[in-house]
C-alpha cells in the first residue's frame, strides 16, 4: 500500500510539473502600433504574425494590434516604442530622425519597379539603411515591410508640371519630402495623415501623396477625383521592436520572434504587390482617373534632380552608397 501511495505521489507530482510547463507558464504581451486601415497589407501581414507565433508559442505569446493610427500619429507612436509603453509598430521613415540612412527610403525616383525593389531590400540595402537605429534608440529594426509606389492625388486633373504647380498638397513631416516637392513647384503643408482626410473634404487642401493602399484604405477617393501615377518614392514600413522587450524573453521564444517576424515580413512583401495593382483598380472602378506621367513631364522631373541630390547628400552620409546600390539592381527581374 505504501509502494501505492508513493506512486500515485509521484504521478500527481508529474502532473503538475507538466502543468507548470503549460498551462502556468508565463504569458507575454506584444501591442503593435500600426497606420494602416484593415484592408491595408501591412494589416494582413500582422494579422499573420499574430496568428502563427501565438499558435507556436501555445498562447505564452499574445499579440494586441492597434491599427489605423489608434495610437497616434506616427512621431507618437515612434516615442511609445522607444520608452517601451508598446513592444512593436510598422511606422514610416520617421524614424530618421535617430538615424539619417533611414532617410535613404525616401530618395526619389531611383527605385522602378517591384522586381528592382526586392533587389534593393536585400541583406547588403537593409544593413545600409538600417544603421546605428538599434544603438541609437533601443528599438530593432527587424525588417522593411512594403508601403508600396507613392502616388500624387488631387481634386482636379494634373497632367502637366503647370497643372503640378501650385497645388497645395499635404506631405507628411519629413525634410525629404518637403525639399522634393519644393523643387517640383507645389505649395506645401503638413500634417499628420488622420487629419488629412477633413483637410481634403473642406479644400483646405488640393491633394496629397501615398501609396494607392493608402488612398483606398484612408477613403480619399471620396474627396479626390483624379491620381497622377508619378511612383515619385517606393515607400517601406520599418518593422520595429522594443530590445528590452525582446531581450527579457526565454530564448525559446526569442527563436519564435526571430522566425515570425522574417516570415511575416517575406508574406507582406508576396502580397503587397498584387494588392498594389488591386487598389488601383479599385480605384478606378470607384471613378477616380489615373493618369500616366507623360515624358514631356518626366523629362522636366529628371532635370530637377541634380540639384535635389546634391542637397540630398549633405544630409545622409551613405547617400552615394544608397544611389550605386539601387542602380546597380535596376534590371533585376
């Protein structure tokens, strides 16, 4: 009897050393802060983030997003993962501001097509454009998901650089921008993007610049009646994630991060693409006029560059190294 009891002590023993390891193990908290609506790609991609690491991870992972800029405007969600109050966001190239190659992103017309774009994001442009961030801010950049071509909308038809002059358009709060859109000759404001629908609707402004996912899934072809198909910039969204954060977890579920968020950020790119040509598309079929950049209106952009580039280099120091890197891969297939 007593051979009995012990068994049966050792038994329950197991039992609960088995539950400890499951049922009682500590659970983590990721909240990520994002911009896009919830048919935007970068929402599909953390959708499938949260969906595999918390089925691998048997739940000690739980993921929380916070889309559409629940959080904030950018720069606010920039701060909220820095002081950690967040654990990841997908932001825009704001985040220069702690490192200048960030920048890089945003230089204009040198990226064509999606073929060069992979080319570009291999591992030799991501080290480039990544930098110090991590050592500067405490905050990984763990990959570059796709915003997709920036585009030119507006409530009147623009099709030539007369037509581009003038126009009062948002841009977001980046230097970049601002020095590019100076140099086409249009007057500038900017502004977070959630007050630029209102600013749209009540003519405060004429038209604004973002990716055609963005355009869909902000509703500003309810306040825009035409698109200038310029692809001026092919915007990323760095995936960020906290260090401390990342460096308090187990080392099984470090592994788990590491897989996830190379996987999700490979899917955001496989789907970004079509979804590019699908909003178009839909935005036509919304009514909204595309037109093609003509040569004549190109021809005059190009002109424009030198001096946009010179600038450009006094203010990242690896802006050479950017420029020869993503020509060197302009026939990438």
């Amino acid at each position: 009897m007593k051979k009995l009891n012990v068994l049966a002590a050792a038994l329950t023993a197991a039992a609960l050393m088995t539950m400890s390891s499951g049922a009682f193990a500590k659970t983590y908290n990721i909240k990520v802060g994002t911009f896009a609506g919830p048919d935007h790609p970068v929402t599909a991609a953390i959708n499938y983030f949260k969906e595999n690491i918390e089925k691998e991870s048997n739940g000690q992972i739980k993921v929380q997003h916070f889309p559409n800029n629940q959080l904030g405007p950018e720069a606010a969600v920039i701060d909220q993962i820095k002081r950690g109050t967040i654990q990841m966001a997908v932001t825009g190239s704001q985040i220069k501001k702690d490192e200048p190659n960030v920048g890089l992103s945003d230089a204009p017309y040198l990226i064509h097509s999606w073929a060069q774009a992979r080319a570009v994001y291999d591992d030799e442009g991501v080290k480039i454009m990544s930098g110090n961030y991590e050592q500067n801010t405490g905050v990984k950049i763990v990959g570059y998901m796709v915003n997709g071509f920036r585009e030119l909308s507006s409530n009147r038809p623009v099709t030539t650089m007369d037509e581009l002059k003038g126009l009062k358009i948002r841009i977001p709060n980046n230097e970049i921008h601002v020095h590019l859109f100076e140099a086409l000759g249009t007057n500038n404001v900017m502004m977070p993007l959630p007050e630029v629908y209102n600013a749209l609707e009540t003519h405060m402004i004429d038209g604004q610049e973002n990716p055609y996912a963005t355009i869909l899934a902000s509703g500003f072809h309810e306040v825009q009646s035409d698109i200038l198909e310029t692809r001026h910039m092919f915007a990323i969204a760095p995936f960020l994630l906290n260090s401390k954060f990342y460096e308090k977890l187990p080392d099984d579920l470090k592994a788990l991060v590491d897989k996830w968020t190379k996987k999700t950020v490979e899917y955001n790119w496989e789907i970004s693409e079509k979804n590019d040509n699908d909003c178009k598309q839909a935005l036509i079929d919304k009514g909204v006029k595309v037109h093609e950049m003509t040569p004549e209106m190109q021809k005059a952009i190009d002109e424009k560059m030198g001096d946009f580039y010179k600038w450009f280099s006094t203010i990242i120091p690896d802006a050479q190294k950017w420029i020869d890197h993503c020509k060197a891969r302009e026939n990438a297939k």
